[in-house]
C-alpha cells in the first residue's frame, strides 16, 4: 500500500498549486467538502488531505484541482468530484488485503486514494496518452501497488474474479451482465448508473451511485444516493469494452 505520512508534507518535485497554499487546500478539501458531506473513514481523510491532487491535473489547471466538482483534465475525459469519489469508495469498505480494479482512472488520482486502502490496484485506463501519465504520477510518488493496463476484452474479463472490489469513474447506462457473474463472492462494485433514457444526451447525466454485492452467487444492488457527473464511455449498450 502507498505509506502515507501522520500529516500532509508537499514535495520539492511536485508542482505548486499555488504559491505555498497547497496543504491549506488540502485541509480544505477534508474538513470544508468531505467531512461536511459525511465522509468519516480515516484512511479516506488522510489520502485525500496528503495527495497532491495538483499532479493529476495539467499544469495550467493546478489551481483547480481542489475545486467543488467534476475537472476536465482532456477532451470529454474527467477527474470525478474529490467528494463523490470519496463516498463512493467509503461505501465500498475496501479491506487491507483486497484488490481493486479502478476502471477509467485517467492521470490516477482515484488509484493514488485506492493504493492506500487496498492491497493491490488495477489501474484500467484505455487512453494511451493519459495512460502514460498514469504510469508517471504513480513513479513520482513511488506507489508500487498500482498496475496498470490498457486494454480489456471480453476475452479478458476474467480479471474480475481476481479483484474484491470495482470502482468505475463516471456514469454508465448499465453494469453488463457477464461483470456481474464474474465477481467472486463478497465482492463488490460501486458504480453510477445513468437515471432514465431521457439524458442519453447528456454529457453530465443524473445517476444512482450504486452498491452491488455478490451474495450466495447473485449480485444485487442498493442505491446509495443520487448525483450529476460526468459520462463514462466505458461500456456500450451491446455490453462490451470500448477502449
């Protein structure tokens, strides 16, 4: 897992999101977003309030990166709202020994908060370029146990009977079925699920934050709340990958 120190320390090699005021951003992201808005798990607090969410953004937007909402980071390509991506994994209950495939990370601000949960993180990110950046932001702060991949077919979907826990970043119109057979037992998916089919247009759609669990071999799902974000261009409607 990424060893976090007792209190946030920005690096010399990284860049500033603004002069001297990084770590005030910071404490600012913990107490006046996620604590606010119930996030209460420990371990979620201290990554987010020590990550210097700034690396995973382009230089010319470091100033955004502790921003109230959803960043574009590339063309129709998002970091989720530091908010909603906290309590989408809190609901996951992530355990120590547990691996995770992050689906869409991006630059990997969400497999940087996950490496210091879960054992091990399967970073799927499709784009080559962002990929790249991945790759770079993860040697930077010398994280080991994120693994990257960029490409999944359907061939290759047995990769979910490995991991405990999914995270997908951005909206989806569904969870396609042969996921959902393939999660081990006790495992789980937190997702958000396109409401309705009038917002097939929509870049920034409604959506159900879903918990699934894998239960005496059927996954099933509560809504946990629901939220406005960003589409994700995972899945299509035929249930394969499109990357």
């Amino acid at each position: 897992m990424l060893d976090l120190p007792s209190s946030p320390n920005s690096s010399d090699t990284l860049p500033p999101l603004f002069p001297g005021d990084a770590e005030l951003a910071r404490l600012n992201l913990v107490e006046g977003q996620l604590r606010p808005c119930g996030v209460r798990d420990p371990r979620i607090l201290q990554a987010m309030g020590f990550l210097p969410r700034e690396l995973f953004m382009p230089p010319p937007m470091a100033a955004a990166a502790y921003r109230d909402g959803p960043v574009e980071i590339a063309h129709g390509r998002y970091l989720m709202d530091c908010t909603l991506l906290a309590r989408l994994i809190e609901a996951a209950e992530i355990r120590t020994e547990e691996t995770v495939l992050d689906i869409a990370p991006a630059t990997g601000y969400s497999s940087a908060v996950l490496a210091s949960l879960a054992r091990r993180v399967l970073a799927l990110e499709g784009d080559p370029v962002l990929a790249e950046r991945l790759k770079a932001n993860m040697e930077k702060l010398q994280t080991q146990n994120v693994l990257l991949t960029e490409n999944l077919q359907k061939a290759d979907w047995a990769i979910f009977k490995n991991c405990q826990v999914v995270l997908i970043n951005g909206v989806v119109d569904e969870i396609p079925a042969q996921i959902l057979d393939l999660l081990p037992e006790g495992g789980r998916i937190v997702a958000l699920v396109k409401r309705g089919d009038g917002a097939d247009a929509m870049t920034h759609p409604l959506a159900e934050a879903r918990l699934y669990v894998k239960r005496a071999g059927k996954a099933s799902f509560r809504v946990l709340f629901e939220s406005q974000a960003p589409r994700a261009t995972i899945f299509n409607r035929k249930t394969s990958f499109v990357f």
